[in-house]
C-alpha cells in the first residue's frame, strides 16, 4: 500500500529535454497539446502495479490503473470517496464482508489487444488483478497486504500452486473474492479488519488490469499499462523519460471536491476548477534527473513546470519557509507540508554481525543509531527540511504521536561509547578500530546510492561511526538493483523512505511484523511478542485500546532498533504561474488529474 522512496535519490543525470511536438489530441482544439512538464528524481522500475514499489513507478501508475475508491483530492482531514465504484463498499458490521458495485460502462484505454473494441471493466477484472499478487510467478512484495488481512481461500490456492508447480488457478472461485454478477464483487476475511477498506483506494494494490492484456505480453508487461484511468502511457525511454497523453476512452468526469472551511488555497483550487472535465491536460512529459542542481536549474529556467524542491535548495527558494522574492515575482506558486513519510535506516537482522536478538546485538544496533547524528542529516543534506522521527509512525497516520520523545532521536556519542564497552565491542589489537565481541573484526556495510547527496550522507555516516571506533564500508549500487538484494536477504543495512498511501500507521509497524520478512519488512525482524501486539492492534476498531497496543508494538520497535527512524520531510512544492490546481495529498499520487496549465 506504500512506497518506497529513496533516501537520496537515482536514475540519470540530465540531458536535454525532449522538444514539445505538436500533436492532435482529443479534448483540445489547438495543434500544440496542453502539456504538463516535470521530473523524477530517481528512475521508474517499471508499469506493473504488482511488481513496483517506487515511488516514480507508482505515480505514473496512478494516473493509468485505477482502484475502485480514492481520496478527496482537497479534504482535509483525508476523506474516502468512490472512484470506478458507485459508491461506497457494504461492510458488514464485524469488518469480515466487503462489496463493492462498479459503475457500468467505464472501459479500459485501447490496445491492439483488444482488436478494436471497447473494453469495458467489470468486476471480473478486481477479483484477476487481486488475484495476480498470489501467483508465485509474479514477483511481488506487495502479497502480504492480502494475506495479513486472511482473504478467505487465496493462500491455500497459491501453496497448492507451489507444492505442484503448477500454474496459478485464477479460474477456481474461492470464498475470499469471487464476482457476484458484472458489475460487483465481493471481499470475504477470516478476521476483522477494520481499516482493509483502504486497500481499495490504493491502485497500487486494488488498480484493474485487463487479464487478456497481462497473457498477450507476459514477460513485457511492465512496458505495457493498459488501465481504465485518464493518461495512458505514449513514450518511455526507461530511466530517462516517460511522456502520459489522455486516454480517448476515459469516462465523462468532472472535478468535484469538498475542501475544508478555512483552507483558503484549497477553496480557491475548487472555484477555480469545480464542474470541468477531467483530465484537464492533454499530455504529461517526466525527466528524470538524480541531481538536484541540475534539477532545480531546470524549473529556474522554466523547462519544468512543477517540482518537488530538492532539499538542499531550500534556503535558496523558500528560506525560512516563505517563497523567495525573485520567485514571487515571477508568479511561482509554492506548498510546504510535512510528508507523511519516513527517511529510515534498516539493519538486517538475518546478518550474522549486525543481527540477532541477544543483548550484545541489539547494544550495537542501539550503539550505531545513537552515534549517528540524524539532526546534522537535516542540516548539512537535506537543508533544514524535515522534523526529527521519534518512531517509525508518519504524521497524518493514525497512530502518530507528536507528543512523542524518544532515544530515537538523540544522538549520544558517550553513551553509544559506554553500551559498546559493556557489551564487549572493544578494541583488542590497538589499532583504533573495535571488534566484536568473540575477536571478529566489526565492520559495517552500509548500501547506498551514487548521487551527491548520498556521497554528502555517506561522509556523515563515515564521521559518526569513526568516533564510536567502528569500521564503515559504502556498497553502491542502483535503486532498484539494490530493491532486488534486499528482498533476498543481501544486504547488512540499506537507507530509503517508505511513503504512506492510506491515513493510518499499521503499515509502519508491519515493517516489523515477521512473516512481512522478505517483503516489506526489510530488516527481516522476527520477535514473537511484537507479532502478538502487532495482529492484536491490527483486529481492534480504532479507540484507547488499539492505540495502546500501536504504543506497546512502537516500543518493541525502539527497543530491539531493527530500524533507525531518521526524519519525517518538509517537502515544498513549487509550480510555474501558469499552473492550476496542483496540491500535494498525503496519500494519494494522481495529482496529474487535477492539475491544468494556462
């Protein structure tokens, strides 16, 4: 359901920017389409929702595969609403059925596999995509948002896949998902899940493939999206540029929000585009450019019309949070809001040095995230953007605590000092350097990136760890090939950010939750007494009680430091005078939708 970002960022540097051709696109009457330009940070995986979960993969793929419900794209607090279903899901009243009813004639974006006819959605098609993240063929990291949540008779189909190697059996009906007729669907759970109605509005998990368009290109399917939203994808040069154009087939939608009394910009965003049909853009052009300079240069020279600002340029274009002058003169519009994310460090605790449940391996994964200095992090590499983490819980989540202090975020040299010396980390051979406790040598390998910020955090990282007299080694590598390795075990600690795409904090203790090892849960972390809390919290309607088991499960999480928790971002987002209705939503990517150039 979230995304991971990267701690720095990926991809490739910038080259010159494609020029604008002129192209006739339905919804516009004149010869130049009306085009959105931005950039990616770090390079795409890929347009299989199954198979993706970066966050350049997944904001394209917002725009092209569609859930059954969404967000508001204004309200504030954030507010369900139905996208291709009529209406809200039926729910049962102990949270085991859901039933969702599509609207008819909603229809897929053409393809050449369709041979030239409409191909309309129907509920066949939610229960084949849901399906598809229990086939063992299908590389997913995604398949635990289902099976946590017992979908009845999906996991006895996949083990029986496995055990005979045969195909998955997406024709055998199961309890858990069936199709009631074309047009509805129903969800059956073994247990209460009170919050699974999220999953629907999330495309990456519930987004509705066509299952002739998956068999006709198999293997090449995450360079062939075909969904039901309002963009379709026309040109991909992979890590480089990514060009969206309207879907001729997308239904008749017009922009209707509910912002909050009092939020002046979001009422303004509503007058402004309230009853117009969507998309109002023809076509949306994506660079993707790792560094940040050359990124910031381009949207200072108009060759990009919105930009999530590169942290470092902060102080360059909104310093002390308030947009420059020579900005301002220019009509650039700017947002600033805390992400709903977190920036984190992960030790795997499969490895053999920084592992383990023994006092003397959680003394040295606490040890490490106390010498680290994360404050210096949002200081020196990420400028000023962002609020000490004091857990693994995001803002805007159900389950943050704003009133939270913890050791998360201090940083303590003398006492990171004192728990290796207690725990027999100790510099035996005089060389300056500790070793293990049994005379090993210590050394920790820390994956990472290429990018300039990353060499920035690499030094830091580098600093800290040679005063606590601990050896430091950076392994890089690419984003997605070091995805690859940590899924497998592979790696000894790795840096990213995991994204929210719902409002409520059960995903950022799931990293933690064992049998999600090998999927989300990259520090591979097993303790049988937070998977207790962990399901407990999972079962209970939202109130006192639950929310006393999220604190017992987020100190579980503090105590046994499978994770460094480092920052929550300050992100702004700035766009050209020109542009219209753009807003960041804390858990939604289908931003483009909304968003009109003059």
């Amino acid at each position: 359901m979230n995304r991971r970002d990267c701690l720095a960022a990926g991809g490739l540097a910038l080259g010159s920017f494609p020029a604008l051709g002129s192209v006739d696109h339905p919804g516009t009457s004149a010869t130049a389409p009306k085009t959105l330009r931005t950039a990616f940070n770090f390079a795409e995986t890929g347009f299989d929702p199954a198979q993706v979960s970066d966050l350049s993969s997944n904001t394209v793929n917002a725009h092209i595969f569609e859930s059954p419900l969404t967000y508001d794209y204004l309200a504030r607090p954030v507010r369900l609403r139905p996208q291709t279903a009529v209406a809200l899901p039926e729910v049962s009243s102990d949270f085991r059925r859901f039933v969702f009813t599509l609207q008819p004639g909603i229809h897929f974006a053409d393809d050449p596999v369709f041979q030239g006819r409409p191909r309309e959605l129907t509920a066949a098609d939610y229960v084949y995509s849901i399906k598809r993240f229990y086939d063992p063929r299908v590389k997913t990291e995604h398949l635990y948002q289902f099976e946590n949540a017992q979908v009845l008779g999906l996991s006895a189909l996949r083990r029986r896949a496995l055990a005979t190697k045969t195909p998955f059996p997406y024709d055998v009906e199961v309890e858990g998902l069936r199709a009631v007729d074309r047009y509805r669907f129903e969800v059956r759970l073994a247990q209460p899940q009170p919050r699974f109605i999220h999953v629907f509005a999330s495309p990456q998990l519930a987004g509705a493939l066509a299952r002739e368009v998956v068999e006709a290109y198999a293997d090449d399917l995450m360079a062939h999206p075909v969904g039901t939203g309002p963009f379709m994808l026309a040109h991909w040069r992979r890590g480089s540029f990514i060009r969206l154009q309207r879907n001729p087939r997308f239904r008749p939608q017009v922009f209707d929000a509910e912002p909050a009394p009092g939020d002046d910009a979001a009422q303004a965003i509503a007058q402004q585009l309230r009853g117009r049909r969507l998309p109002l853009l023809d076509q949306v052009e994506v660079n993707i450019i790792d560094e940040s300079q050359p990124r910031w240069l381009a949207f200072a020279g108009g060759e990009l019309d919105v930009l999530e600002l590169p942290q470092d340029f902060a102080p360059v274009a909104v310093p002390g949070g308030t947009l420059a002058p020579h900005l301002a003169r220019r009509g650039v519009q700017a947002q600033q809001v805390v992400s709903a994310d977190v920036q984190l460090t992960f030790f795997n605790c499969d490895d053999p040095v920084v592992g383990g449940y023994t006092p003397e391996k959680v003394a040295l994964r606490r040890a490490v995230a106390l010498a680290y200095d994360k404050a210096a992090e949002i200081r020196l590499a990420r400028g000023g953007q962002g609020i000490l983490a004091q857990s693994m819980i995001v803002p805007h989540t159900y389950g943050y605590d704003a009133a939270l202090k913890s050791a998360m975020s201090d940083t303590d040299l003398t006492a990171a000092r004192a728990l290796l010396d207690v725990y027999g980390y100790l510099d035996r051979d005089g060389d300056g350097w500790r070793e293990q406790p049994d005379g090993q040598p210590l050394v920790l390998r820390l994956a990472c990136l290429t990018d300039q910020r990353t060499r920035r955090l690499n030094e830091l990282w580098k600093k800290c760890m040679d005063a606590l007299g601990v050896r430091m080694r950076f392994e890089p590598g690419q984003f997605g090939e070091l995805i690859k390795r940590s899924l497998a075990g592979q790696l000894m600690m790795w840096g990213f950010a995991w994204t929210a795409t719902a409002p409520d904090g059960d995903f950022f203790l799931g990293l933690a939750y064992g049998p999600n090892a090998e999927q989300s849960n990259d520090a591979r972390f097993r303790l049988a007494a937070f998977d207790r809390v962990y399901e407990r919290q999972r079962a209970l309607p939202d109130g006192p009680e639950r929310l006393a088991a999220m604190r017992e499960a987020t100190r579980l999480m503090l105590a046994y430091q499978p994770y460094i928790a480092h920052n929550h971002r300050i992100v702004a987002d700035l766009a050209q005078a020109r542009v219209r209705g753009y807003r960041r939503h804390p858990f939604t990517r289908d931003w483009w939708r909304y968003t009109d150039v003059a």
